[in-house]
C-alpha cells in the first residue's frame, strides 16, 4: 500500500484529504505543522507528501529541503 503524508496547519485541508485518499486504499498520515512533518518522515518514509508552505513552527521549504537531504 502507498503511504501518503499530508502536512497542512487547516484541520479542514487534512480531513477532507485524509478521507479522499483513505477512502482509494491509501495509507494515510497527518502532520499539523512542520516539526511533526520531519518527525513522521524519519519514521515513515512516505512515498508522496502533500506539503503546504506557511506553517508555523517549520515552514514547508525547511520540510522539502530535509526530505531532499534524505534522499542523497
């Protein structure tokens, strides 16, 4: 199964996407801000991330850039 994280700090966002996604047979996690998005990357390894960009705490660049360092 795909394992899809999705990173929004609007809870509508997240569970409109958490359904849609659970709903085709995705595995699906949620982060609310950057911080939990790093974390849940070391331990997931996601295959796709939807990632917004103004967050609080870690913005979505900061996120990008360390999926991008992980990847090297």
């Amino acid at each position: 199964m795909n394992k899809i994280l999705i990173v929004d700090d609007e809870p509508n966002i997240l569970m409109s996407l958490e359904y849609a996604f659970k709903k085709k047979g995705y595995e699906v996690f949620i982060a609310r801000d950057g911080e939990e998005a790093l974390a849940l990357v070391k331990e997931v390894a996601p295959d796709m991330i939807l990632l917004d960009i103004m967050m609080p705490k870690v913005d979505g660049y900061e996120v990008l850039n360390f999926v991008k360092q992980q990847q090297n």
